[in-house]
C-alpha cells in the first residue's frame, strides 16, 4: 500500500534538510516555541526572559553593554525592550541629558523574572530529560563551536 500525499508530506517535513543553516533555523524556531510556551503563564516570550535574567545578573548596564554581553546587535535588543519598558519592568535610570541609556530592573520586573525564572527552569528540565544530559552536552558543545565560525 502506498503512503498518501498527507503522510508524505509529513514525512518529508520532519526530515532534514540538506542544508544545515535550515536545520539550524528549524530547530531554532521549535526551542524557542518550546520555551515560549512554557513561559507563557509569565507573559514573557524567551527573548525577553533573556534580558530580564541578564539584567539581573549585571545591573545597571548600558544598552550598548547588554547588547556585547548578550551577544546580540542593539536593534535587536531595543526592539526587545520596548515592550518591557513600555510594561515597567526595566527602566532608564540615566542621568538627564545623559547620551547613554542606563537600564535597571524595576522592583516588578524583579518580581516577575523570579516568578518566570522557575518555568525557565522547567523548560531547562523538559529539554535535558527529553535529549539526555550526555546529548545536551554535545549539542552545547556544537553550538558553541558554530558560534565561533562568524567571519
């Protein structure tokens, strides 16, 4: 009996690509939906959860600090911040008249990186259970390395 085209379909679409910058992006999109997800009942996507969990390690730090230490460019970052300013978790605690921003975690985005914090680790937990530590370790070991590779 042959397969459908439904059941080809899917089995195509859960096979890899040829080209390993698609895989990279379709596991990409399938992490951070997993990790969305459980962050959901915070209100806080991944990317946002990222700056709140890096503010609080740094403290007040510049944007353009926060954009080297998290490794990303400062549009990115700005563009990910409005919503958690606009939302009065971070604030610009900057001198007036200041030309650099100096971003602090309000009292409440404190609160809410605590409370976010535990589904993070949930989510952490759900990934190590699901590929094993031994797994995780290499995938981490590979990323890192292809991090690297930038010309």
């Amino acid at each position: 009996m042959t397969a459908s085209r439904k059941d080809k379909k899917t089995s195509q679409n859960n096979s890899p690509s040829v080209c390993t910058c698609i895989n990279l992006r379709r596991a990409s999109m399938a992490v951070t939906g997993l990790y969305d997800q459980y962050l959901a009942p915070s209100g806080l996507n991944i990317s946002q959860f990222s700056l709140l969990k890096h503010l609080t390690v740094l403290g007040p730090v510049s944007v353009s600090e926060l954009a080297l230490e998290m490794r990303l460019d400062r549009t990115t970052l700005v563009r990910n911040l409005k919503a958690l300013e606009q939302s009065g978790y971070v604030e610009d605690t900057s001198a007036e008249g200041s030309r650099n921003r100096c971003l602090t975690l309000t009292e409440s985005g404190k609160a809410l990186y605590n409370d976010a914090a535990e589904l993070w680790e949930e989510a952490q937990l759900f990934l190590q259970e699901s590929l094993g530590s031994a797994d995780l370790q290499i995938l981490t070991t590979l990323l890192s390395k292809i991090e690297k590779l930038r010309l």
